[in-house]
C-alpha cells in the first residue's frame, strides 16, 4: 500500500517535472496518447488482473466514450465537459446492459462474448451514417476550454491528460485496497470459493467490468478532443488486443505495471523508427522475450531486480552490523 | 609507434579537412525537406507501398539532376501504419523536430483528416494522396481549407461520368451496391446526392461489408426491382464477387462499377464475369489506348516505363496520386524558395498541370484542380481494357 502511493507521487513528480525537459509538441503528443491508453489500460488491469475476468472489446467502449462526446458536441453544440460526463455515464450504463448476460461466461466463452461486443460497437460507428459520420468519420470536434483556457496545444492537453491519468490512479489504488479490492482477488483465486464466503461474485464483475468502461470512456473522451476527429478504425478488435497486450506486458497484476505497459508499447515504435524496415521484426522480438521470460511483465522484472538489490544490501549490512 | 602516431594524425587531418569541404559544400546550398507519411503497412499498404516507391523514384531522379535550383531535397518519410494516432504523432515530428517545408501524405482519408488540424495551426502545406473532399473543404462551413490539397480525383468526379454515361444511354432507374468502408459510402453519397439531377430514379439501394463473400441476397432484392443499370461501388476484392454473382443470377442489367477496381488484378479476380463491365477509370490504365494528341500520354507512359523498370512491379492509380503530389510541390518550392505562405500560394497558382490523375487547374476554391475530364469510361474485353466510345 505504501509502495502504491510512493509511486503514485513518484508518477505526480515526473507528470509535473517533465516540462522542464521538454518542448517539443511532438515529444507531448507521444506523452498524451500515453496518457490516454493509460487510462484505458488501467481499467483494463483492474478488471483483468484484479478481477480476473478477461475483455477484448475494450476499445468498443474507448470508441464509444469518443462517439458520445464528438456527437454531442458536434451535433447538439454542447460544451464538451458535460458532453464527456453524459458519454462516460452513458457508456458505463451500456457496459452494465451489455455486461448482466456476457459475464455469466467465463475464461474463453468471456473472452469470445466480449470480442463480438467490441466488434459490434465499431459496426454501430461505421453503419449510423448520420449520427457517426460511417466509415469516413466526423470532425469539427471542439477542443476543451476552461474559461479562457482553449487546450489546443499540446502543452496544455498534456497537463489535462496527465491530470486525469493521475486522479484515476489514485482512485484505482484506493479501490484496489479496499474491501472491494480484496474481494476482487478472491475472486479471481476462485469464484466459487469466493462464492461460497458471501461475496457477490456477479455484482463484483459487473462493477469492475462497468468501471472500466468508464475509464475506457473518458480516454475516449480525450482522444476525441485531441484529435478533433474520430473514424471508426482506431477502435477495432486490433486496438481491443492492443490494450490487452498493454495490460500483459506490463504485468496485469500491477496499476503501475500496466502504466509501464502502456508506455513501452506507444513509445517504443518511435524510438524504433532509427531502424526503418526492421522495427516490426525488433519489436515483435521484445515482444516475445518479455513473454517468455517475464510472465508477469515489466513490473515482474522490476520487482525481482528491487527485491534483489535489497537482499543484497541486507547481506552486506548483516555481518556489519 | 611513431608510424603508427603520423598515420593517426595524418587520417585526422584528412577527415577534418574532408569534413570542412562537405560542410562548405553544403552551407553553400542548403536542403530542402520535404515530409512524408503515408500507411505503408497496415490495412492501406496496397495504397501506401506504391506511393513510397514512386516517392522514392522521383526523390533520387530529382535530385541526380541537381535538386531545386541547386539545393538537394531531403525526403524524410515515416510510416503510420494506416493508425490515426500515429499518424498525427509522425506529422508533428516532421513539422518540430525535422522542420520540413511541407508534407505530402496520407494515403487514407482517416490518417489525413487526423493530421489537417495540426498542419493548418503550424500553417505548413499539406497535399494528401487521400481521396475523399471533406480533406480540402470542411463539410460544415463548406470553406476550402487553406493549407490542404490532393491529388486523387473526388468521386463526384467519378458519379458525373457515369451519370453523363448513362444518360446517353437512356437509362432511367439505376440500382446502387455499395461497401460499408469510407470509400463506399462516399460514392453512395454522391450518387444519391447528384442522381435527381439527372432525374434518375434509385429503384434499390443495397450495401454489404467488405469482406462479404456472396451479395446473392442483396442482387437478387435489385433483379427484381426493375434497374436497368446496377452501379456497385467498392474496392477490388467485393466487386469481383458481386460480377461474379450477378453472373450466376444470370442478370442482363447493365453493371458498372467505379474507378476502385480498375487493376488489372480485378480482371483476374472476377474471370469471364468481369467481361462487359463499364467503369471510369483514371487514365493510367489504358494509357496506350489515349490518342497521341492526349496532353497526359507522355507523362503517364514515362512515369508508368520508369517504375515498372526499377521496381519490376505494374504501376497503379495510387502511386500516380503520389507522382502528382511529389511534382506539383517540388514545382512550388521551385518558384516560391523556402517559404512556406510562398510555396502553398504556388500550389494554388497551379494552370494546366498534366499529371496521371488528369490535368490539374487549382484556384483559391479548389484545391483538388480536377474535372470529369480526368476520367475515361472504359470496358473489359477479352481479359483487356478498352475504350468505350
């Protein structure tokens, strides 16, 4: 638990610190989109590691919250903080109708139920000409102000961005020591166990699988009015297993693992780009390696190496002191 | 030791003085850089591929000849693997931290609609190989936008030489078979929109999803519908099926499709179906077939000679958008210098340009240069395009 908030003002100190180093729009729009599937991504650990149930369709409800927002403020001119928390309670709310028959199913029947969600969702976008603009998308999204603020550079989304990034970590630790938390790994132990000590397993799936839609939504939210565009092919199945890859990567059992994820997987093809035709091969190396090597993600590799360097320490105190 | 102390210092001392006569040679005149991003891996590669060979081409022949007035061009292209995120992340790179002139790219209207906003704010000219019209005008205010262009024909474009087509042919009721991607519902669009004009009727109006593999459904509702011309709006692979459908159902209306499938790939795919198809197609395909008097022939034949002998791959429509954009922006930079207001007021100035996509006449209004004229009707026959007359 201490850990947890040490890193969580570790992350408040770089969030803040970075600008000093920085300033190039192009280093923040790498840094905001970070941001943004960090979001997704954390809901997606909580459901995923904490509680155990797997989604692919995660992006369906990313799209969804960009949807809500780009339609609301585009067709019904409304200003875009409360079109974000109309599409954000909107789009838990679908999460829970879609949610009370899907997670009935576990493990690969979940898993397959939730992939035809998201499939779904991104046909919806393509299909509803009017509403969505189909395949060729919608612009003209407004950009976030707060009384003569205009987030229009890449400065000032930064900050929004990280802002909201850092108050849902905050929520998410909370969460997860919590009595909530605890049941949810229990959960994910055994359901049936789990079951049988009077936790309500199906109510506990359903809270996580509509509180990380929510999440999903309002990184939507953002990216809409990042963007000032929105087209269905950002929110497909590949983005769905792009976040999962996130999740796991970074280690699903671990928030600031699944930050670390997200990082790695958006800024590592940058970084990459120096060798050209070879980057996919590269990538799909690592990829590979941390899979193998690292089941439980970067933050595995991380604890092992500050376990390590403790015990070392504490050898070399022993005979000292 | 002491030989090996001179040899050090004497490779220094030429490196120093190679690097100082490099340098001069380059203060002398500085490079031009000009930005590209285009999808070349993901689901547009068969568009993004093509484009960067032609880029590529066209970079290393201008500069052989010695650049723009002297000073070579630096091409610096990046790949957003047809995601808007990425895409939009490559722009800004090439606008902050490579500080280019301007930037030709994307190849979808997706990957370039998420970069119009940031061109448009760093005011640095854009030409897209994209070709939907809500790249170069806001579908709202209906302005043209100030620093966009593009090079591949709209389909409006497209619709009027069809429509035109089929008037002289007396039809009256016409059905329409789209895809449900953006390239179809804009074609849909523009059907609808301009069909009263030419007091047609649309007597059925069916779409299907690009990997469909059987329409039978969705032409068997048109066969009985009463159309007399059925025009199906898709990519290659899903128009192949539904020439090949229609045939089976034995259907006797007219087919005509749109310039999505004019590859020679298409003819292979739809077999014995495709025969007696109508479709506009740019004139790049039947390049050999224009009368010498065509101002676009020895453009098209050169460009089409060039590629096919260095990349050893028949060329398509979709490098052609690319070699359009590559010199109509290098022309620009030409006579406008390192300036980038100078060089998008150029491109607005461009009169009589003839590229493969047709012979471009921008204005203040319209950034795209083209008319109908850029397409030809054309049909299949015996496995080869032909001119209809």
């Amino acid at each position: 638990m201490k850990r947890d908030w040490g890193i969580w003002l570790l992350l408040c100190a770089v969030v803040f610190g970075m600008p000093l180093f920085i300033r190039s729009p192009y280093y923040y729009s790498i840094l905001i989109f970070i941001a943004i599937y960090g979001i997704v991504v954390l809901g997606l650990t909580l459901l995923m590691g904490y509680a155990g149930q797997v989604s692919l369709g995660h992006a369906g409800f990313f799209g969804l919250g960009a949807y809500f927002s780009a339609i609301l403020t585009v067709h019904l001119h409304l200003n875009p903080w409360p079109a974000m928390g109309i599409a954000l309670i909107a789009t838990v709310l679908v999460a829970f109708i879609l949610g009370i028959p899907t997670l009935r199913l576990r493990g690969h029947y979940l898993a397959i139920a939730t992939l035809g969600l998201g499939v779904v969702l991104q046909i919806i976008f393509k299909e509803e000409l009017e509403l969505t603009g189909g395949p060729s998308g919608m612009g003209g999204i407004p950009y976030f102000h707060l009384s003569s603020i205009t987030f229009s550079n890449d400065r000032k989304y930064y900050f929004l961005c990280w802002i909201f990034l850092i108050i849902l970590y905050g929520l998410s630790i909370n969460l997860v020591h919590s009595r909530i938390g605890r049941a949810l790994r229990s959960i994910s132990q055994n359901q049936t166990a789990a079951g049988s000590l009077g936790i309500n397993v199906s109510w506990f799936k359903l809270l996580m699988f509509g509180l990380s839609a929510g999440y999903a939504s309002l990184a939507g939210s953002l990216y809409a009015h990042y963007l000032t565009f929105v087209n269905p092919s950002p929110f497909g199945f590949m983005a769905s297993v792009k976040f999962m890859a996130m999740v796991v990567i970074g280690g699903s059992s671990s928030l600031w693992g699944a930050l670390l994820g997200t990082a790695l997987l958006t800024s590592l093809p940058e970084f990459l780009a120096v060798l050209e035709d070879y980057e996919m091969l590269v990538f799909g190396a690592i990829l590979i390696l941390v899979m193998m090597f690292a089941p439980k993600g970067l933050a595995g590799i991380f604890s092992w190496i500050y376990q390590t360097i403790r015990n070392k320490v504490k050898k070399q105190d022993a005979p000292a002191g | 030791m002491k030989k090996l102390a001179l040899t050090a210092v004497l490779t220094v001392l030429v490196g120093l003085v190679a690097i100082s006569v490099a340098n001069t040679a380059e203060q002398a005149k500085e490079t031009y850089k000009i930005g590209v991003v285009l999808d070349i891996t993901g689901p547009a590669s068969s568009l993004g591929e093509p484009e960067k060979q032609t880029l590529g081409m066209l970079a290393e022949e201008l500069n052989a000849k010695g650049g723009i007035n002297g000073h070579l061009i630096e091409m610096i292209l990046y790949d957003n693997e047809g995601d808007e995120a990425k895409s939009l992340i490559k722009a800004k790179k090439l606008i902050e931290q490579d500080k280019v002139l301007a930037l030709i790219g994307t190849s979808q209207s997706g990957t370039t609609m998420a970069i119009v906003p940031t061109v448009t704010a760093a005011q640095i000219p854009l030409v897209s190989c994209a070709a939907s019209w809500k790249i170069i005008r806001d579908p709202e205010t209906k302005k043209t936008r100030e620093w966009v262009f593009k090079t591949p024909q709209s389909d409006s474009l497209a619709v009027t030489k069809i429509f035109d087509y089929l008037q002289k042919k007396g039809v009256k009721k016409i059905a329409i078979m789209s895809v449900s991607t953006g390239y179809g519902d804009s074609g849909r669009a523009e059907l609808q929109r301009l069909a009263p004009n030419y007091k047609f009727e649309i007597v059925a109006d069916e779409r299907f999803a690009p990997t469909d593999t059987d329409m039978s459904a969705q032409l068997t509702k048109i066969k009985g519908s009463g159309a007399e011309a059925v025009i199906c709006w898709a990519i290659r692979d899903p128009s192949a099926v539904v020439a090949k459908n229609m045939k089976q159902l034995g259907m006797k209306q007219m087919l005509i499709m749109s310039h999505g499938v004019a590859t020679k790939k298409f003819i292979e795919l739809a077999g014995d179906a495709s025969e007696g198809i109508i479709l506009p197609a740019g004139k790049l395909i039947v390049a050999d077939l224009l009368p010498a008097t065509d101002p676009q022939k020895k453009v098209l034949i050169d460009y089409r000679n060039k590629f096919e002998a260095k990349y050893k791959t028949p060329v398509s429509t979709f490098g052609g958008h690319a070699y359009d954009a590559f010199t109509m922006l290098t022309d620009a930079i030409k006579k406008a210098g390192p300036d980038q207001k100078k060089i998008r007021d150029e491109l607005e100035k461009v009169k009589g340009f003839p590229g493969t996509g047709g012979i471009f006449n921008m204005g203040p209004d319209d950034h795209e240069g083209l008319t109908k004229d850029a397409f030809m009707m054309v049909t299949i026959k015996n496995g080869n395009w032909e001119l209809v007359k």
